[in-house]
C-alpha cells in the first residue's frame, strides 16, 4: 500500500493543528487532572515575566537561569486572562518556524517525498509538540539555530554569525557550533600568507574570521546589554550557575549519582569513608570541572575535525549529540537539541538506505529502550518513594550513556 | 575576658530578686480543702488534680546585644485544653518542640557574632545547647530557630511544683527583666513550703465557674501570698472572682484530620473536617488559617500554591533545589490563609538526603500544620491583652506575632509531628565512582574508535 503523497502546506496544517490540540487538551489537563500539563519552567519564566512588567528584575524570581530576553519577550503573559499563553503560543510558532527552516535547509537533491517525511520527523514529533505546548522555550533557541543555519547555507555568513551569537546568549551550549562553522568556512577561502605553511594557522582566513568576530560581537552585544540592565545577577544566574552548578538530583545524565555524592561529601563523616573513597574525593569533588573535558574534547573538537567540512549538518548534529551524551546534566528537553539536526542528517547518511534500515530501527529501538529503563526506576524513586539510586538509576544511566556512545559510533560511521 | 552579660544560674539560684506565682484550675466538681498553711507554706488535704501553671520572675540583663530572647517548648502532642476543660484560659498552644526567638539590640546588629555569643550563652546555660548562627532563620521581628528534638532543660528553680514534669515553658529575657513559665494542663498539686528561701511567693488555687462561656471565662477561688513580710506570722489569704477573656479558644467539634500522604518524593500535606468558623458573641470577622514550621528536608514551593490558598508569609530557606545537608537554616516558618473550609492538599517537595551506607530510606518528622481562625474581638479587647494568662509578648508565640493584639483564635487541630519517609543514596561512593568512571572511559573509546575507523577507511578510499 502507498503512503499517500502530501504536500509541504499540507504537512504544515497538519502539524499546526495537532499543536492547536495538545494545547487545548494541556489547558483541559491543567484544569481537571491531579498531573498539571504546563511545565513547571513555564511557570518560571511567566512569573519572571511578571517582574519585569512590575519593574523589577526577572531574576527575582527563583530557578530563573535564563537570559532575561526570555522573560521580555514574554511580557503579554503577564497581562493575565487568555494572555498567560502568549508564551504556549510564541513558542509553538517557534517550533512551526524551526520545520519551516528545517525544510528550506534539507538538501534539494533529496527528492520531494522523503523531505516532507524527514521534516515530518520534526513537525509531527510528538516529543516536540509536547515540549512546546507544555511551555518550555527550547523552540525558540532552535528556530534562532536553524536560522543561523540557514543563513550560513544561503552564504550570508554575517547574519548566520549575528544569529549564532545570540543563540550562544540564550543557552551556552550552541557555542560547540563556532569550531564547526570556522572549520568549514577554512575551505573557503586562502589562508593568510605569512601563515599558510604553518598546521591549523593555515586554517584562518578572512570568512572564518570575519564569521568568529561577528559571533562574538552578536554575543558580546547582547551579554553588554543584558548586564546594563541587571549587572552581575545576569551573569551569574545565565552563566556563572550553568558553569558550576552540582545537579544532584535525578536526570538523565552518566555523572548524576557520582554528582550526588560529590554534593554531600563535604558533609559526610569520614570515619564512615574507606581509603578508596577519599582517594577518589579528588576527582568526584571536581567532576562538575572534569566532566567539561571529554565533553568538548568530542564534540568540540574531534567531530568538527571530522565531519565539518564534508557534511556541515550531519557535523551539527552529532556534535550535539554528543554534547548532550555527556553532558552532567541531561532532561528530555534536551533531546530538542540534536532533534532539529535529525532530518539532515537522515536525508544524507546511508542509515535510512534499505541496505541498512534494520540497523537504524534497531537504534532507535535501542535509544527507546534504554531511555525506557532509566524512566522506569525515576517513576519509582519519584512517584513511589523506593531508594532506586544504585540498582536503577546508576545502572541504568550507564546504559542510556553506553548506548548513546554505541548510536555515536554508529552515527559517525555512516554520515 | 570580661563578658557583660549576667549569667543566668546566676539568677535563676538568686533568692533576693525573684518572685513566684503558681496558678493552679481545677475542675469545679473537686472541693479543695487546706490542711496547713502558714506565712510561707501551704498544704492541702489532699492532692489537687487541675491545671498548674507556675511563673518566675526576676530583673535582670540581656547582655549587651540582645534585645530580646523567647525560649518556648511544647512537649505535648494533644491540644490539652480539650482534654482538660479546666485549663481553658492558659495559652499554650502553640506548636510542638522547642522554639527559640532572639531580636538584637543595635549593638548586636553590628557585632552579630557577639550576638550569637550572648545568645548562645543563655542557652548553654538554660538548655544545654548552642545554635550555630546559620541555624536560624529571619522571621517576623526576630531571628527563629526552631526543632522538634527537644533538649533536657538545667537550671530550673528550685520548689516547682510541676518540676520535670511540665509539658509547656516559656522563657522571656528583655533588657531588664526575665520571666520563666511553666504549664502542666494535669497535675497533681500537694502542698508549697518555700520556708526555706523566702521569697515572694503568690499561690492562686481557683475554679472555672460552671457558667462562663468560651470568650468569658469567670474564675473563684483564693489567693495565698506566702513570704510577703518576713515579720508576719500569718499568710495573706484572699477570696478572688474574677473574669477574663481568653485569646486562645478551642471550639467543641473534633479537630480536623491532618494527615501525610507519602506519594515518593513529593508528601501531600492533607487537612480534613475543617470545623465551621465559630460564632461567638465578642467577635466579629473571623479568618482561616495554617500555620507550618517545616524542618529543611521538605519545602513548599510558593509557586505551587492552590487556589484558594494565599501565602501571608513565608520566612527561611527559599531555595528550592538544594539537599536538606547543604542548607543551614532550620528551615521554613510559613502562614497560610485559607479562603474556606473546603478539604485541602498542600504538596510538599522533599530535599535529598545524605547518602547511607546501610539505609535506603531515611525518617524525617515534619510538624502538623497548625490550623486556626483568627477574629477581631470587638469587645473588652483590651481584657485579653491585660490578662494574668495572656503570653502574647513582642516576639515569638508561634504565629500571635503576625496578628494585632485584639485578635483571638479557634483552634481546630492537635499539635504533633508526623513521619516522613525521604529515599536516599545507598550504597559505596567507591563502587558508584568506579562505576562511573569505567563506563565514561569505555563510552570515550567507541566513540573515538569509530572516528579512527573513519580516518582509516577514507585513507583506504584516496589511496
């Protein structure tokens, strides 16, 4: 039986509509079930929001961690009435404009069908719809991403420069992307003269400079700003916290347990301690520090080395993924992150030949199964108050970790 | 080095400043008749069962710092008051365990830690115990500390009545002035000989007469001044009627159901059968509230709130992330206004706990809200303030501090604590470091490896 062909307008209405739906049925949850739909950020930044229509700072709000653009551009949420989803709403619009991006980004070559259904991968997620409709705003640092994206495809390397500086102001981690951008922006160009025999120097030329000194202007610009307004409360709670901060409690993430402990070691008796355990004080003391090192060692380094320059995309995407593999803190918004990179790499990578269609349902079976697992012991330490530290959740990061470093090989090997 | 401030044994053992009241209600059925009595004893013919509340008082100093210093322990976990009608016009009722409310001077704004000192030498001294400065927490007008462990109290004046033995206390140290209180709603009163250390020494024995009501409480009985003239034989006896208005009042109705609802790591507060807002005849508006002294390993999150709840105050720790082993402060003094009487569930939040090697589960107790309406009396306020049995003082008294002086309160749950199960790390941080780093390395080979593999397999392809 054929798939029926649609079209990309028709995709679109389709996808508009079904986030119309999860909106309306999260305001229907909100109201009658015990488990409120509307994620608990939403209710961070509405109310950071607030502040900053009364006047005040948006980081007088606790647990606001994000750049106060955030909270300015939510400013009709705190109008009240049907206002207080003008955040929902800005954010689904983001997410249509991210597929819509996604779209004008997918290699042309690739025939019209399998782009409608690599695009479908993002717009009828449903991963995706949720993380919008819920009210977490990571669709608006993807729609800033692929717009850097697409500018940077079109060869309008300054203005993709000026949208990558600001996604870097709204969360730190797009900064993985400059090496990638820089590398392959090095085969565009000749080298400087006076150092064109010298390894990696010879990379530099004008575009990658010009590309780097925009980034950094775009983001130095708006850090500036941003500091005029609230001074050092900025830095601290956008930058400072993300850089230090010991999350100890449950997530995703290989470092979570080893984390929790290391936030209560300066507490414990060290009677109760064993020599191992003080001789590995030093490095579970420092993690928050140490876990930076593979972390942009691969995805910062090694992956743009290997791929920017022959699959600029597919690069992005595993780069991300790999940041977020090993990044300390991991929560399923997260996954938003390298998901907008998925269809590209799909519409190029040989993992969705026939030839290896099995291999590819086998990962993403995989990548389910294991997630699956981790949930699991979560439901029971959150929901049912059973200690599943050690044999569930330690167990099962390391399995999520291990098979997301399996999915990475697989990745790399097959872009 | 020279310390400014007067101990307090020092007082407390001091024979020449202090004066004793003992105020005994007993049940208006029991006849009371006096063996002996003397200028400075007083026995009666049999033990008096009733309520017995003794108060000390004596000048003194606060030290340099402070300005005022509360102590007040409640070891009962019943509302006493229902179960012993007679003791209806004392005040103690205010949260379960020990509380402590110290307000610096200007002084001790500016030398804090001399503050803490001062204070804590009090302390040592009256309960065997220090706070460390970031214990406590910024209430009202005054600095809070707060636990439910409630330590041995030394020191106590000699001839109590109520000895060991008493269920409330409350210890008031102003600048020049120092009150110690004693409450047991049940005892049993024998005789007071303070022949031996005679100091001024006021014994009140009354009844409540059968027809007061809840908001005009008459009280007849007699009394004994012992020790008032060193060169008198004879005691001062007076027969004594009088009324008085109780600030705090208990309605008849059962009290509400307060119960926790572990649900993991996020315990449901639950509060049920709230009572009707009374109607008595000296009050007008009356309000409905929850009072909440939440050790650290739980929160409530403001922003959580439900509807018909409004959040009057909220003083301590406001961090909502941190495990209960990184906060210093006690934790959270919160009052609550209720819109109605309506069923409600207030979620808590716990914080992680230290990790155990042997214990996957950890036991902590949290306070039962205490649950009250509070009404504007509108008239004969004053009476209530002017009561002997008012302890309503500048600072501390649980939630009086956030009301106006002629305000009462219905109260409609029983003090106590409940147990809150929190599930915590166990396990060897060895194994689990181990464990971690091994997958971390062996996570950073595949990756590498099939980036060789690739490098590898393009080399093979250009050559």
């Amino acid at each position: 039986m054929a798939i029926p062909a649609i079209s990309f307008g028709q995709l679109l209405l389709l996808a508009t509509l079904l986030r119309i739906g999860f909106f309306f049925f999260g305001l229907y949850q909100d109201e009658y079930m015990p488990v409120r739909y509307t994620d608990i950020d939403y209710l961070v930044f509405s109310d950071a929001a607030k502040y900053v229509y009364q006047g005040l700072s948006p980081y007088k709000r606790e647990t606001y961690r994000y750049t106060p653009l955030l909270a300015w551009s939510l400013l009709p949420n705190a109008w009240g009435g049907f206002y207080v989803h003008f955040g929902k709403i800005l954010f689904m619009v983001c997410d249509l404009l991210t597929g819509i991006l996604i779209y004008k980004t997918l290699p042309k070559l690739i025939e019209h069908q399998k782009r409608i259904f690599l695009l479908a991968i993002w717009l009828l997620n449903p991963m995706v719809i949720t993380i919008s409709t819920r009210g977490s705003s990571e669709s608006v640092l993807t729609c800033f991403i692929m717009l850097t994206v697409y500018y940077f495809m079109r060869q309008n390397f300054t203005l993709s420069a000026l949208w990558l500086g600001l996604s870097i102001h709204l969360k730190i981690y797009p900064i993985i992307y400059i090496p990638a951008f820089l590398f392959c922006l090095s085969a565009r160009g000749s080298p400087f003269t006076f150092v064109k025999n010298v390894p990696v120097l010879n990379w530099i030329n004008l575009t990658n400079l010009w590309f780097l000194l925009v980034t950094l202007v775009s983001l130095g610009g708006c850090n500036y700003a941003m500091y005029q307004f609230y001074g050092y409360e900025f830095l601290e709670h956008s930058y400072f916290y993300h850089l230090t901060r010991i999350d100890h409690r449950h997530n995703f993430s290989l470092y979570n347990v080893m984390l929790y402990y290391a936030s209560a070691w300066p507490h414990l008796s060290s009677d109760l301690l064993s020599l191992l355990d003080l001789l590995f004080n030093g490095i579970a003391q420092n993690i928050e520090k140490f876990a930076f090192g593979p972390q942009l060692f691969i995805s910062a380094v090694i992956i743009p080395l290997t791929l920017a320059q022959s699959n600029l995309l597919a690069c992005l995407f595993i780069q991300t993924f790999a940041f977020v593999t090993f990044n300390k803190v991991i929560t399923s918004q997260y996954f938003i992150w390298f998901l907008i990179f998925l269809p590209h790499y799909l519409g190029t990578s040989t993992l969705t030949s026939k030839e290896h269609i099995a291999r590819s349902c086998m990962m993403l079976l995989m990548w389910i199964m294991s997630q699956a697992c981790w949930l699991l012991y979560a439901y029971k330490l959150e929901f049912l108050g059973e200690s599943t530290f050690t044999d569930g959740l330690l167990k099962s990061s390391i399995l999520f970790f291990l098979t997301n470093c399996y999915l990475l090989k697989q990745f790399i090997e097959y872009a | 080095m020279f310390h400014p401030y007067t101990f307090p044994h020092t007082i407390l053992l001091s024979t020449t400043t202090m004066r004793r009241r003992i105020t005994l209600i007993h049940s208006n059925a029991d006849e009371v008749s006096v063996k002996d009595i003397t200028s400075s004893s007083l026995v009666f013919d049999a033990g008096v069962n009733g309520a017995v509340e003794e108060k000390y008082s004596w000048s003194s100093t606060s030290g340099s710092y402070i300005s005022q210093l509360r102590v007040q322990i409640n070891r009962a976990h019943e509302l006493d008051h229902k179960l012993h009608n007679w003791s209806v016009p004392f005040a103690y009722s205010y949260q379960y365990g020990l509380h402590v409310y110290a307000q610096p001077n200007s002084a001790g704004i500016e030398h804090q830690k001399l503050f803490y000192d001062d204070v804590n030498v009090i302390l040592k001294d009256l309960l065997g115990m220090a706070v460390q400065p970031g214990n406590w927490i910024q209430s009202l007008n005054s600095l809070y500390y707060h636990s439910s462990e409630i330590p041995a109290l030394s020191n106590l004046p000699s001839h109590s009545v109520v000895a060991d033995l008493w269920t409330s206390l409350d210890y008031v140290q102003t600048s020049d002035s120092t009150t110690l209180k004693l409450f047991n709603p049940n005892t049993t009163f024998t005789s007071y000989d303070v022949s031996d250390i005679l100091e001024y020494a006021e014994v009140g024995v009354f009844t409540v007469e059968a027809h007061s009501s809840r908001d005009e409480v008459i009280l007849s009985g007699v009394r004994v001044i012992l020790n008032e003239n060193n060169e008198s034989s004879d005691p001062k006896i007076q027969r004594t009627v009088f009324h008085t208005k109780p600030r705090h009042r208990y309605l008849s109705a059962p009290s509400a159901n307060i119960l926790i609802d572990p649900k993991g790591l996020h315990p449901v507060l639950s509060i049920s059968l709230i009572p009707q807002a009374p109607a008595d005849h000296d009050i007008d508006t009356c309000k409905l509230f929850a009072y909440l002294t939440l050790n650290k390993s739980v929160f409530f999150d403001k922003y959580q709130i439900p509807e018909n709840v409004t959040i009057l105050a909220q003083h301590g720790t406001k961090d909502l992330e941190l495990p209960a082993y990184s906060l210093e402060e006690w934790g959270t003094e919160l009052l609550l206004e209720l819109d109605s009487a309506s069923d409600l569930d207030l979620t808590l939040h716990s914080r992680y706990q230290l990790p155990n090697k042997s214990a996957s589960n950890v036991t902590e107790t949290i306070d039962k809200a205490v649950l009250f309406y509070a009404c504007d009396a509108i008239s004969d306020s004053h009476i209530i303030s002017q009561s002997a049995f008012d302890n309503k003082q500048n600072i501390g008294g649980s939630f009086e501090g956030f009301f106006t002086d002629d305000c009462v309160f219905y109260h409609l749950s029983d003090r106590g604590t409940l147990p809150v199960e929190i599930p915590t790390l166990e396990g060897s941080a060895t194994m689990i470091n181990l464990a971690t780093t091994a997958a971390l390395i062996f996570g950073i080979f595949i990756v590498l490896s099939s980036v060789f593999t690739r490098f590898q397999r393009k080399k093979e392809k250009t050559e």
